[in-house]
C-alpha cells in the first residue's frame, strides 16, 4: 500500500484592507506579488501551486513541502509590515494566514482555485474562525500536532505584532537565509543594527518555532501517518 504525500495549502486575507486608499490597496498588490517572488527564491522546488491573489486581498497558494509552511506563513507577513511602515505598530499591515496540511485529491493543471482535498478543507474554513489579534492557525492530520502548534502560533502572533518595520525587514532576512553580513549589505545598515533588530524581534525564539515545527512535521512524515491512495484521485 502506498503512502500519498502530504501538501501544504496557505490561504490569508489582509486584515483592515478595506480601509486602504486606492493608491494604498495598488501598493499592497506590489508588497503581495513580490512576497510571493520571494518564496519562489526560497522554495525554487517545494511550491506545488503558485499563489494567486484574488479580490485584491486575499491570496491562496500550495506547498509540497508542508514543513516549509510556517516559514512561508512569517515571510509574507514580515513582508507586509515592512512593505507598510507605520509610526505606530498597531497599525501595521498584517494577515491573516491559516495553513491546511493534508493530501490533496484534486489540482488541475496547477490551477488554486480548482483545487480540492483534505488540506483545502483544513485551510479555508478555519480562515474565518480567526478573532481578534489571531493572525496564523495550522491544522494537520494529528490533533495533538495541532494544540502545540497553536501554542507555538500564538507566542509568534505576540513577536510579529509587535515588530517594527525595520524588526520586519531583519526577520525576513533571516527567513531568507541571509547572514546578518549579507543583510546588513542588503539593508544598507551595519551588522550590529542587524544583530540588534533580529534580538528586539525575537529573531532566536522565531527560528526555534520554525525548527520545531519542521521536525514535528517531518517525523509525522517519517512515520508514514497519511492516507492511504484510494482515498486520492488524479492530481
């Protein structure tokens, strides 16, 4: 019997976009399309489908290396935050970002909104449960993957929301894979302002999320814990 891989499918609204001017909303657009170049950059082989945006704000892409998501989830949000500097962080541009991990049934040619199976219904739905400051949910297979992981994605909602721009800017670096060399060369500062901003941000404590979210979903991965190939049609 074969085992049916699992897929990653990120589906996110802009939070207070209807409150954008006209030449605001045509800003998010550019901030939007060049996030999503960006994860082209770090996942040149792991993006399934590519993101589209529809309605002007919201977006809806899939991953077939589910254990990249969280990274993918930080580096569009760090991106609009710097994309939108404010003077008062509590009106940063942000997201709303809910991650569904499962096997997928359906992808037409790659189409998004074609598409069907588990981690569609995991990702959708549980988009318009979020309130209040809650900004990313991830629902997999594994119920007790999922109550750790909305701890772990609650303490990243208090670290990002309260990032400056700047902070943003660094975290996305890091995302990236940058040194704080390069990105100091990048951002046009020094590697001590670097260094400072990753620490105000919690730039340690976020790639740790990170690492433990990739190892819990790669040894539910390991262990063969997926659905079984009838229940796939043609992808």
């Amino acid at each position: 019997m074969k085992n049916i891989g699992l897929y990653a499918v990120v589906t996110g609204d802009i939070v207070g976009s209807s409150k954008l001017t006209t030449g605001q909303r045509s800003h998010l657009l550019s901030v939007l399309k060049s996030s999503f170049n960006t994860l082209k950059k770090i996942l040149p082989d792991g993006i399934r489908a590519p993101f589209e945006i529809h309605r002007g704000d919201s977006f809806q892409g899939v991953l077939s290396k589910p254990e990249a998501a969280l990274r993918v989830a930080i580096a569009i949000r760090t991106s609009l935050r710097h994309g939108f500097e404010t003077k008062q962080r509590r009106n940063a541009l942000d997201a709303r970002i809910a991650v569904g991990i499962g096997p997928i049934d359906l992808l037409p040619a790659g189409r998004v909104a074609e598409g069907d199976g588990e981690a569609f219904r995991r990702s959708g739905p549980i988009l318009d449960t979020m309130k209040g400051d809650q900004r990313l949910l991830i629902r997999t297979p594994w119920q007790a993957v999922d109550a750790e992981l909305d701890i772990e994605c609650a303490l990243l909602d208090a670290l990002i929301n309260r990032c400056s721009g700047a902070q943003a800017q660094a975290i996305l670096g890091q995302i990236r894979g940058l040194t704080q060399e390069m990105a100091a060369q990048e951002f046009g500062v020094s590697q001590p302002a670097v260094r400072q901003r990753l620490k105000s941000a919690g730039g340690r404590a976020i790639e740790e999320l990170c690492r433990r979210y990739e190892q819990l979903i790669r040894e539910k991965e390991g262990r063969g814990l997926i659905m079984t190939e009838n229940k796939c049609r043609s992808l």
